[in-house]
C-alpha cells in the first residue's frame, strides 16, 4: 500500500499537523510499511464476526444527571495560554 | 542492614515496627537518586519537599499505630514508590515524555495515584516513559534516554521504562507503570522486575493520560508478586470517575506459605515460539516452565491461533484510539501554543512542534485508518480480527487455568537499534499485544539472565479478572528460586 505525497499531506492536514518536506517523505515510506504490514488482516474471513469496540462485558454505567464538584476556572487558569474573564482567549476562527 | 534494595513488604515490617522511620528511608532513597539519577534518568520530576512532607505524616501515623492496637493501618503506609509521567498528581507537572505537555502541571490526581496516597505512600517523583506512551524502550521520550540498570549501553525497555529502571537501580522499591500494548511486562522483563497488567477495568483510568482507550490499563513493576498484590490490593476497584472500571471484586490475593502448584494447568501456545526467538531466551523461558512443572502444574500445549495478526490490529486500533485522544492538544487549553493570526494556524504549529515523530507516525496511521473510504478496510477489520484474537484466550482458558510465554523476542537491546525501522520496534511487542487486545491480565517476572548478564523475563497470562493465579504461581515460582534478588552492581 504505497501512499502517495498527496495522501500524506491530506492526513496530515485531517490531524492538523504541520509537516516539513522532508517529514512527508519519510513518513510517506514509513506509513506504506506500516500498512502493507496492516494488509495481512486481509486474508481473514471475518464476514460473520461481530468487531471489538470493548473488551469489557458492559451493562449501563450512566448516573443519574446531577451535577457534581468538578474543576474550577481557577484550575483551568494555570494551564491556559490565554484566559481572560474566565474565558480560554482564542485567535479568530476567520477573517 | 542494608536499607537500600528493601521490598515493600520488608519496608513496610521496618516501618510498623519503629526499626525505621519513612523520613529515615524517604531520605535514603532521594540521596541516591541524586547520586545515580543524572546518570541513569528514570526520573523526569523528582519531589523531594512533597515526599517529606508524606514520609513526614506517615511516621505520625505509624506511631498512632504502635500506640494504638485499633488504629488500622495499609501495609503500604510510609512506603516510598515513583509514578511514571503518564499518570497525573496534582500540582506536579506532568509531562507525558513530550514537549506539548512540558509545562503542564495537573489540576488534580489520578484515581489510581489517589488510593496510594491515602494509604500513605510516599511519592518521590515522575519517572520517564516514551511520549504519550508511543514506545518500547523510552527512547522516544522528548527528554532523555533512561539507561538500563543492568548495562547502561542498553535500553530499559518501554514505554515505562523509567519506572523499570528506577526500581531495578533501587531508586524506588517499587513505581506505578502503565500497559496498553506491553509498557509494564516488556520493561520489568528487560530490567529484572516483576510487573502487572491488570485486566482492563480493574484499576480506574481516570488521570491517566489517555493513548488507547480501549487498551490502556495502570500496572505495577516491583521486585516480587507479593509487592505486586500490596499495590493491586489497594489500587482495584471501580471508580464513579471511569465509565471503564470494572465492579467485579478483586479475588482474594493472600499468597500461600507453600510453592505447591498440583492442581494448576499452565497452557504453553505454539505461536509464541517462533524462529526468531533469541536462544537463550526461549531456553530460559522453557526452563522456567519446567520448573513450575516440578512444582506440581500440569503442562499443556494450548493454540492461540490468531496471535500473528495481534501485531497488525493493534497498530491500526491504537493509533486509531490515539488520535482521537490526542486530538485535544490544540494549544489553546492547555500545552504548547505556538503564536499564530487563526486558529488552524495555532493548531498546525503546536502540534507539529509539540509531538515527536513517533507519536505523529501514530497519529497519522490513526487518522488514515479511520478516515472516509478506509474505515471499514482498517479499523473495522481490525476491530473483528480483535474478537477473534479475544476468543482465542476464552478457548484456551477452558483448557488451561494460565498461559505461560516469553515477553519480548530478545533481551534488552541497545539505544539506536532499531531507530530507522518504526516496524521492527512494532516487532519487540509481539507476545505482549495480545494480553491488551483481549483485556486479559498478565503478570512479568523474572527466570534467569542471558550470556551478557542481562535479565529474562517471562509472562504468565489469565483469564479475566483472575490476578489471583498469575501472583499465586509467580509466588510459588519466587520461593524456589532467586532471580527476582538480584540487583545489578552501579559504580
């Protein structure tokens, strides 16, 4: 599965990651690796096999919708590059 | 007596006796973490005034305690230990082995961390682990490498391979690791330990920084099973804060005074003793099975016949998990945040800047394999080839009550081996994947050492939520033999 330069820079721009020249090329080989590796789950029939989202045997873990103690601004201001009146400052979505 | 290389139940019978006081060890410890850790690099963080102030509360604890007959105390009380980097204590920076995260200081603790805590552990520090937990022998961490205790040319194995080195240097008697494709077993069989992957769901994830939801689980690397159940004692259970934490009760873990094992069936599957094995690590493993057969187990050959493809699932479902998970380090919350006039720009900048080229390889492979028109090809594929890699174990545990088998092809390998190859890394996890796909337990211990000197570990695996018999057998195992003693020699 050889992915070509323009896949590897749609990918990348999906995963908003800026990429130099020369990563998409070494990505773009080591992607294809990777993959033609992901190719031998091919050979498996699994038309009648149901897919693993969890391991676990889940019944329902919702609880009842009230709220809680949870994080304060105050915590949230110690990590966030810019915050103002208990807002995360963004740069404009467009001009 | 040498404090230095104490277990944690040796400490903890010191402490509650008065003969030492978690002030007195706490101090030891950190002294030669400032001797040997600008060498060796377990730690990223170490935090000395936070573990006094700790030690500090417990030995007023312990002394109410030796008043007191009534006042109940955890084994654990006192006792010294380090957190690896993934996993968040409050208003200790948590780096998760990666730039995006370098500044980043927790506004509260993970469950797992908190339960230790309350039973009066000391914490000493956050130790070194692969980016995000991308990798299998912490040299993808954006810091430094953390150099094996046993040859210091070598890896300690990953992604908790700080953890593993801490306590093979006795930098700590025992760390809290994390397993999501191997993380705890591969770095405790490359450095001597013994170290858990619970099942999935039996300790909350809840503070641990996420990689692969589905796959992640918070594990233990200390010197013996008998530490190992101490921890796990205290760290089970469900959590209201993790939709994922199983309420199915932790078996009893008390571990008998005898090695008698007749009556235990311990299944041995082909399929993880291929060609490519190095010799002595298979001759050594096998050994080892021998020796669980002198002690009583009955030995059977199980088929685990979907284990090949363990290797390709997991390198879809993983990165797939990942970049989801990862997708929240955007640069306007919290982490790296590179200037920027919009806001796609910030996002590009950030991120290209802020992870390292593992964990964009991964992130990458992700967002392929979950994209429009492949979708159902990869992740949906690998989705159903993991039920079928599930029921393998489910067929086998009918048969078998363990499965025992090596854990990495190789012993400890050196830095810069497999650097231009991301695929022949993917290749070190391929018998410890599949424990994660299926959500299995499975418990790393020590059997012997290579030509070179350096540690073999082997693996036992269990049915569902039975952690019981894993630390049972490898107890029998350690009480007839001594490797899980040994500690290596540091100038």
């Amino acid at each position: 599965m050889k992915l070509s330069k323009e896949e590897v820079e749609h990918i990348a721009k999906l995963a908003r990651l800026e990429l130099s020249d020369e990563e998409i090329e070494r990505y773009r080989s080591q992607l294809s690796d990777i993959l033609d590796y992901a190719d031998r789950l091919q050979a498996l029939d699994t038309s009648n096999i149901p897919p693993t989202a969890s391991v676990l045997k889940s019944g329902s873990n919702l609880r009842k919708d009230q709220s809680h103690s949870s994080l304060q601004s105050s915590d949230l201001k110690l990590n966030a590059p810019e915050f103002e009146e208990n807002q995360f400052r963004v740069p404009p979505v467009m001009e | 007596m040498d404090l230095i290389g104490l277990t944690v139940k040796k400490a903890s019978k010191l402490l509650h006796t008065g003969q030492i006081s978690s002030l007195e060890l706490t101090n030891l410890v950190l002294d030669r973490i400032d001797n040997l850790n600008p060498k060796l690099q377990a730690y990223l963080t170490v935090t000395p005034e936070l573990a006094r102030e700790y030690a500090q509360k417990a030995d007023e604890e312990l002394l109410q305690a030796r008043k007191d007959s009534q006042h109940k105390t955890s084994p654990l009380l006192g006792v010294p230990l380090a957190v690896k980097d993934l996993l968040c204590l409050k208003d200790v920076r948590c780096t998760c082995g990666s730039r995006i995260l370098e500044n980043f200081v927790p506004p509260y603790t993970a469950t797992a961390v908190n339960k230790i805590l309350q039973a009066g552990m000391v914490p000493l520090g956050k130790t070194n682990t692969d980016e995000f937990a991308m990798g299998s022998s912490t040299e993808n961490s954006a810091y430094e490498n953390t150099l094996n205790p046993w040859d210091t040319n070598r890896v300690p194995g990953g992604s908790s391979g700080g953890s593993a080195a801490a306590v093979a240097a006795d930098l700590a008697p025992v760390a809290l690791g994390t397993d999501t494709g191997g993380s705890v077993r591969q770095p405790a069989s490359f450095c001597g330990l013994t170290g858990i992957k619970p099942t999935y769901g039996r300790v909350s994830r809840y503070g641990l920084i996420a990689y692969g939801s589905s796959l992640d689980t918070v594990g233990v690397l200390a010197h013996t099973a008998e530490d190992v159940a101490l921890l796990m004692e205290c760290m089970a259970g469900p959590d209201p804060l993790d939709a994922t934490s199983s309420d199915i009760p932790l078996p009893d873990l008390t571990l008998p005074e005898n090695s008698d094992l007749s009556g235990l069936r311990v299944g041995v599957p082909q399929e993880y003793f291929i060609s490519g094995i190095q010799p002595e690590v298979e001759k050594t493993v096998r050994e080892a099975i021998r020796q669980l057969e002198e002690l009583g187990a009955e030995i059977k050959t199980v088929n685990l016949p979907h284990t090949e493809y363990a290797l390709p699932v997991y390198y879809l479902i993983a990165p797939a998990e990942a970049s989801a998970n990862l997708a929240r380090y955007d640069g306007i919350r919290f982490g790296l945040s590179n200037d920027a006039n919009e806001l796609l720009e910030r996002y590009y900048k950030s991120r290209g800047a802020g992870f390292g080229a593992e964990v964009k390889r991964r992130i990458m492979l992700g967002t392929y394999a979950l994209s429009a028109g492949y979708y159902d090809a990869y992740y949906g594929q690998a989705q159903k080839v993991r039920t079928l890699i599930k029921s393998d174990f489910d067929q086998a545990f009918k048969d078998v009550d363990v499965i025992a088998a090596p854990i990495a092809p190789s012993t400890a390998f050196r830095f810069g081996e497999h650097s231009d190859d991301p695929l022949a890394m993917y290749l070190e996890d391929v018998f410890t994947l599949p424990a994660n796909l299926a959500g299995v337990p499975g418990l790393a211990f020590p059997v012997g050492f290579d030509q070179q000197g350096l540690p073999v570990g082997m693996q036992l695996m269990g049915p569902h939520f039975r952690e019981d018999l894993l630390l049972r057998t490898t107890h029998a195992y350690q009480m007839v033999t001594n490797w899980h003693k040994k500690h290596p020699t540091l100038n």
